[in-house]
C-alpha cells in the first residue's frame, strides 16, 4: 500500500513564489528591449518638396556642364582650325570664355587622346615653318614654343630637327640678302646693323660670324661701298 506523500508546510506556497518570481524575471529580462514596429507608410502622403527641388537643381546643374561641354569642344575646334595652338593657349582662351577648368579640363583631355590636340606635332610644325619661312634661328624659336607653354621635351625634339648646317645656310641667305640692303653703309656701320638684324633671328654668335663673313664676301663684288 502506497502511502500518500504529505505535503511540508509552505511548500506549495515556496513552489507558487518560485513561479512568480520565474515569471518575473523573464519580464524583467525583456522589459529593456523596445517593441520594434515598422513605420507605416501613408500611401496618400505627398512627397517631400524639398527632395523634388533637389532632384531639379541636380538635374539643371547637369544639363549647364553638358551645354558648357559642348560650348568648350566647339570653341576648341573652331580655334583649331583657323591656327595651331597649344592646350595651354586653349586653356587661357576657354578660361576668358568664362568656362571652368573642371568643365574644359575633361574635353581637352578627350580631344587629345583623339589627337586634335597635339602639343608634339605644333611644335615640329612651328620649328619647320619658323625656320624655313620666316628665318628664325633655334633660339627665337625656342622663345616662341616656351611662350605658348610647350613641354620642354617636345621643344628639345622640335629643334633638334633642325641640323646645324641648314641653320648656318639659312642665316647666310638672310645675311646675303640684307648686306644688298645696306650698300649705302660704310663697312663697320654695315656689319653692326647685319649683326644685330641676324642676332634677333635667334642665331648665336657663331653662326652670325659666318654669315656675316659670307655676306661681306658678296659686298665687293656689289660695285664696293657708297658714301653720302
């Protein structure tokens, strides 16, 4: 015979406490954690103004750099066209367009990859042309290169186009043809103006020594010197 378990005095009240103090501390335990709720969206509420403005302003600013854009790629090739000039030169002219460099600056970059801008080959062009048409000597030439912002490099390989030989022939042409122009000179008046005329065309001194030699050798046989 199974005798019944008596029950200790508080036990069913310690056993009713322990739950409650279990229970109350499971609520205490997620009292600190905030309910989450997603925040509903109203389907009929009207969009922020400010958002919109933004996006408009946003959208102006774009279309004004891609006019300007195209304003700088037009200028650009119009210029190129009429004459050669350097990035720098065109740079200094967009600039007094009133177009910003961060406007230009890309254009010209993609103008030059595709080769219309060519600081390299404008400078070959000027020595050749320089040279050949106008007489200039590697040293005007240089100035005139370096004066519209052309890498050094690029003017070093320019020049070097220019032999030593061709220098001396073309300055001995000059000379020749200005001594004619000054058969009214006596000899040291006469071989101070060739001297100075042929040092402004950018030649060194050794250079203007031997046309100047040259040219006073033609002088002789020109009738001699005439006084006034």
């Amino acid at each position: 015979m199974v005798r019944p378990v008596a029950e200790l005095p508080g036990a069913q009240e310690s056993a009713a406490g322990g739950s409650d103090e279990a229970s109350e501390r499971w609520n205490n335990t997620w009292a600190g954690e905030p309910v989450r709720r997603s925040k509903a969206v109203d389907p009929t509420a009207s969009p922020d103004p400010s958002a919109s403005l933004d996006a408009e302003a946003a959208s102006a600013d774009d279309e004004e750099t891609e006019r300007l854009s195209r304003k700088a790629s037009g200028l650009t090739i119009r210029q190129l066209a009429r004459r050669g000039m350097s990035r720098w030169e065109l740079e200094q002219l967009l600039t007094k367009r009133e177009i910003a460099p961060e406007v230009f600056g890309p254009e010209l970059d993609r103008l030059h990859a595709m080769g219309v801008i060519d600081d390299a080959s404008l400078a070959a062009t000027l020595a050749f042309t320089q040279h050949s048409r106008k007489g200039l000597g590697r040293s005007a030439i240089e100035l005139d290169l370096k004066r519209r912002h052309i890498d050094p490099e690029l003017i070093e390989e320019a020049l070097a186009d220019i032999a030593d030989e061709d220098e001396l022939e073309r300055a001995t042409e000059l000379a020749v043809k200005r001594i004619g122009q000054l058969s009214s000179y006596d000899d040291e008046t006469a071989r101070r103006r060739l001297h100075g005329f042929l040092a402004r065309k950018g030649y060194d001194s050794s250079v203007v020594r031997q046309a100047m030699d040259a040219a006073f050798a033609t002088r002789g046989r020109r009738g001699g010197v005439r006084f006034q």
